[in-house]
C-alpha cells in the first residue's frame, strides 16, 4: 500500500514545518505597525460622591 510509505511524505513535513518555523516568521515579525503605541495619560479622575435623593 503506497500511502503506508513514509519516504516521501515525512521529507515533506519535515521540509514544510522548517519553512514554517524559519522564514515565515521572520518576515511577519519584520512588519511594522502604521501607528506605533503612545502612553497614557496617568493622571487620577477626580471622583465626587453620589448624593441619594432619599
């Protein structure tokens, strides 16, 4: 039964998961974003407490 021989098809794999683990990700990671991440303000909300009207 050919599909039983793994000659062929383990090169495969192993080739494919080398190109999946190696290069893609070097190039998705060499992207940069449009808008890079500014700081947020770390300035306190002034909070006043509620008065019931009962």
């Amino acid at each position: 039964m050919p599909q039983l021989n793994p000659n062929p098809w383990f090169a495969i794999l192993v080739f494919s998961w080398l190109i999946f683990l190696t290069i893609i990700p070097t190039k998705i990671l060499s992207h940069t974003t449009p808008n890079e991440p500014s700081q947020m303000s770390e300035e306190k909300h002034k909070t006043e407490p509620w008065d019931w009207p009962w």
